[in-house]
C-alpha cells in the first residue's frame, strides 16, 4: 500500500535515476494520529497578515493564541525562520485595487513557509457585500487560493478559504484549528462558508470533542467508514458501526479494537430505517452524528449498465441515505446539536466516465445537503457532504498498475489520500466546533486536477 515514487525518490539506489527520468517526487505528507489537543499549535510559528479594513483579524488572532501559537505580524527579514501556519484576513478587500494586499502578504513569503505548512485565507462571505463590485473581488479570492494551492502543493503545504459573515466570527476557531493543524493534511484548495446560521453548542471542546456523543457509521467494516469509526471513537463518541449482514464477523473485530456497538444491517432493505431508528431510540434516546459512508459502485458505460447496476446504486448510495434521515428526522432522533455528514464523491463533482450511475447519485447528495440546511438548522443540526478524491483503499488497490499510478497524482499533492485523511475532515465537521459550517460540500482530494 506505500507509495511506489515516494519509495524510489527515498532510497538512495533509485533516487538518480527516478530524479533522471523526471517523474514526481511527492513530499512525505504529515499526519496526526493521535486525537485533538488543547493547543495543537504549541511551538508553531504563524503568520496572521490582515488587508486594511478588515474584521476578522482580532478574532482569529484571538484563535491563534488560544490554541497556543506564537504569532507574529511579519517574518524577520534576514532570519530562516518558516511560517508553520500562514493566516490572512482578507475581509477589508472590496474593490479590484484592494487585492494588492494578497501580493503584500505573500510575494515576499513564498519560499518562507515551512514544508506541510497551512495557509488558510479568510474573505467577506459574498451575500453580505454591498456592491457587486465588493462581491466580485470576494468571489476572487477563490482563484487565488486554488492557485496558491496548486504552487505550494509539491511542498505539501495546504491553502484553503473561508468565507465568513460578521456575525459568525466566533465560529472561526474550529475551522481555524483543522484547516491549519494536521488533520487537514488531504484538504487543500477548499473554500467553506462559515455563517450563523445554525445556533452554537453551549459548550466546544477542543480535546475529547465528541465525548458524551453517540455516532452512526455506515458502512463501517472498512475502508473510509473504518477509518471514520475509529477516529470518532478516539474522540470520544460511542460509535454505532454499521454494515452489511455478510460483513458482520469483521465488524465485530474492528468494533473489538475500539469498543464500537456493531450492527448488521443493509441500509437499502426496505425494513432499515425503521429498525435502525428503534435500534438508535431504545439503546441511546438518539442519536448525534449520522455518517452516510456505505456506498456501492456498478460501473459500466450507459449503453452497456443493467437496470438492477443503475437501481443498485440509487439504492444503496442515494435513497437509503434520504430514507434513514427522514425516519430519523421525523421521530426527533438526530439530537440537537447533531451532525450529518454525506459521502460524496469528486465523481458527483465533475462527473466520470463509466458512472453515470455512481456520479448521479453522489451529485445528488450535494443537491440533499444544500436542501436540507436551511430546514435542519432551526433544529441545531449541521450537514454537510464530504467528496474523496483518489483515497488509497482495498478498492482502489484492485485497479490496474497504470491507471492506479496516474490516478493517484493526478492533484496538486501528487499522491493519493488515505482512509484517515477522509475520517479527519468527517470528524472535525461531527465536532461541536464545527457549528458553523453547514450546506458545504468539502472535497478531500489533494486538490485533484478533476473537476477542480
Ligand atoms: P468500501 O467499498 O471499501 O467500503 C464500503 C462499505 O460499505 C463496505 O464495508 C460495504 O460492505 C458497506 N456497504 C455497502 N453497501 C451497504 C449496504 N447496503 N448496507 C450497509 N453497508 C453497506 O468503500 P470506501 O472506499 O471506503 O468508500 C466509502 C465511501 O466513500 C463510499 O460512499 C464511496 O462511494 C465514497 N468514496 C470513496 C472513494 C475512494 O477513493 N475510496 C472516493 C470517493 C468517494
């Protein structure tokens, strides 16, 4: 499963010849494995570089120190020191000559931000400028940033925006402590919207941040869902593992490692919804985070699909998914403050060959998140879908050598993701922290050249 170039340019023996031959040479990328920390930033150098005019500055200032980094509002001129974390608030930006302040900020500081850095720029949320002029220069802080992404990505350092309303800036933590620690090691040329939409918990802890929760994962007995599950569990949450009745003897061993409750059920029986909304009713009054991680693919180009590939998929991937959440929903049992996270997918993006099938449905869930926001968020509830890129599983191991190969560094990171990295970005947008961000579609593909 390691990767082959990462390997090659490695060893001393083939690293010549692969630098010879020109091939890509992807950073080592680093990761967290352990849970959230206090003050995950402790020792980190960052960088906060604000436009004039601005609002979000003292806020995120404010979330820097709390989570322990030591900040400062330039880098010496004449020092070697690397910006771990490189920050800007660019909400005072509203006309076309006011972009001069993101050449300012990093002109000077491209070769100064340490490898596996974290750049995170923060904009005025577009609906609330007053001026189309306001809103087309907000608007073009995206290109920046992808840009941005796409030059710093053979570094492995991550660029990401936020969008943010005045009055959700203290929403602005959580979001600030993923997009700029290390568990948004796969997330990179995103841009999210932070609003107040949905009311914030009483309480955000930024360690054990699921503690007291109760969490559903589908599709559970592997791959991504695996790795979900068990992430959500070293936060803290008593997992409710999910799969099908076949999968059941390895649900149980992977719910032995972590103490997960495991459940065989198939989402797409007709039965399932009921039984899982008693199941999740009697044994825990509820639930609050629901992963809709089980999904299937038939792939086969249109002309050639049977009906039972195109009906299979819509099943399992699509209606499930609404049916399980209606049901739930209905009966008061996704519990205030919860979180529902979709899988989706780059397909449902920018569509794929061989899955007219697979990318309808995924689509579609980006279609359901958006829709459901606004009727959820009177409840205290968040939703928001995840798309993987090339994400290095059972599944994408199958494929051929150079189809794999090519797959796989297809993004500005030039190698694939792992299962953890989609359980990161899964469980921070599960985490009471992540209360303002709900509607979203969050790619995690290393900025995969597809559909971006
Ligand atoms: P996987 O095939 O390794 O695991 C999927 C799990 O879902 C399996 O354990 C399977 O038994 C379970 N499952 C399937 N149908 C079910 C049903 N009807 N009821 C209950 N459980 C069911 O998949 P993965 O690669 O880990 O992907 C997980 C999710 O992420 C899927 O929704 C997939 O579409 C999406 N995704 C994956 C990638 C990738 O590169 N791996 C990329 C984009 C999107």
């Amino acid at each position: 499963m390691a990767d082959m170039l990462i390997k090659l340019h490695r060893n001393p023996l083939t690293s010549r010849l692969v630098k010879a031959l020109g091939v890509p040479n992807p950073v080592t990328l680093a990761r967290a494995d352990g849970g959230y920390t206090a003050r995950p930033f402790e020792g980190k150098h960052a960088l906060l570089c604000r436009s004039a005019g601005g609002y979000a500055a003292d806020a995120l200032r404010r979330a820097l120190a709390d989570a322990g980094a030591s900040h400062v509002d330039q880098l010496p001129a004449d020092s070697t020191v690397r910006a771990d974390l490189v920050v800007m608030d660019a909400t005072g930006c509203a006309a076309p000559d006011d972009y001069r302040a993101l050449y300012d900020a990093f002109h000077p500081i491209m070769r100064r931000i340490a490898r596996n850095g974290r750049v995170l720029l923060v904009a005025a949320s577009p609906e609330a400028c007053a001026t189309p002029a306001a809103m087309a220069v907000s608007r073009g802080m995206e290109g920046f940033v992808r840009s941005l992404a796409k030059e710093l990505g053979a570094k492995g350092i991550t660029v990401n925006q936020l969008y943010v309303e005045r009055g959700a800036l203290e929403r602005l933590p959580g979001p600030l402590r993923f997009f700029c620690g290390a568990q948004s090691t796969y997330v990179t040329g995103q841009v999210l919207h932070v609003t107040a939409q949905v009311t914030a918990p009483a309480a955000t802890p930024f360690s054990k941040a699921l503690a007291g929760k109760v969490a559903l994962v589908t599709g559970a007995a592997r791959g991504i869902g695996r790795a979900t599950a068990e992430r959500l569990a070293q936060e803290g949450a008593t997992v409710v593992a999910l799969d099908v009745p076949a999968a059941e003897e390895e649900l149980r061993r992977v719910c032995g490692a972590f103490g997960g409750v495991p459940l065989a059920m198939d989402i797409a029986s007709p039965a399932a919804p009921q039984q899982l909304a008693a199941f999740l009713g009697e044994r825990f009054g509820g639930v609050d985070i629901v992963v809709h991680n089980a999904g299937v693919t038939r792939d086969k180009t249109l002309a050639n699909m049977t009906q039972p590939q195109w009906e299979l998929v819509m099943q399992i991937n699509l209606a499930a998914v609404m049916a399980i959440d209606a049901h739930l929903l209905e009966r008061g049992l996704v519990k205030r403050d919860g979180r529902i996270v979709c899988l989706s997918s780059v397909s449902g993006v920018a569509g794929n060959f061989g899955q007219t099938n697979y990318a309808t449905s995924k689509a579609a869930l980006i279609g359901y998140v958006a829709a459901q926001a606004p009727l959820l968020a009177p409840r205290g509830i968040c939703i928001n879908a995840v798309a993987p890129g090339f994400i290095q599983t059972a599944m994408t191991e199958q494929m051929p050598f150079m189809t794999r190969e090519i797959g796989r560094r297809l993004n500005s990171l030039k190698q694939a993701g792992l299962p953890r990295d989609v359980a990161e970005l899964i469980t921070f947008l599960s985490t009471p922290g992540a209360s303002g961000i709900t509607g979203n579609t969050v790619r995690v593909c290393g900025q995969g050249l597809i559909g971006a």
